[in-house]
C-alpha cells in the first residue's frame, strides 16, 4: 500500500485509492475478484468470526472456509503481481 499511499506511483485508473481492489485492475488485469464467492476484506473477515468464532452458519461453514481460502489466496498472488509490476516499472526508470 506504502507506494500508492505515498504517490510514488500514482495512476489516474486507481480513482485516489491505494486499495488492492483499485490498483490490481491497472497493475495485473489478468486478476480479478468478481467471480469469487467473497469479494472484500470486510466481507472475509465478517464470515469468518461468524463461522468460526460465534458458531454461525453451520451448514454453510465448508463452504465458507473454502471461498476464504480461494480469496486470500488470490490477496497473496495479488499482492505478489503488484510487487512484480511495480520492479518492472522501476527497472524502465533506469
């Protein structure tokens, strides 16, 4: 978050935002959310106190498990392409 939070990089497509959500679609378009069963942060971290701390959704808590576990990951690679794009927009500095 540091580099668009700071405007080291600072792209018009991020909307004054240094959210995942609204760098991702410029740095690595090839990522998406949209077709996840949990698409925010909020939303993973409300299902999983529900699920899992106050018992919440029994018959639903597989499932939920499993979308929280596609969603980090897909925050992780994410979080690695936008590493990634970012060492490749440094090194055309040079």
């Amino acid at each position: 978050m540091m580099p668009f939070a700071s405007d080291w990089y600072v792209d018009r497509g991020f909307h004054g935002s240094a959210s995942i959500k609204n760098v991702l679609p410029i740095l690595a378009p090839q990522l998406s959310y949209k077709a996840l069963g949990i698409q925010e942060g909020g939303s993973a971290q409300r299902l999983w106190m529900e699920a899992i701390l106050d018992g919440k959704h029994p018959d639903q808590k597989e499932k939920i498990l499993s979308d929280l576990v596609e969603y980090c990951g897909l925050d992780t690679l994410a979080m690695v392409e936008i590493y990634e794009a970012l060492g490749r927009v440094a090194g055309s500095c040079n």
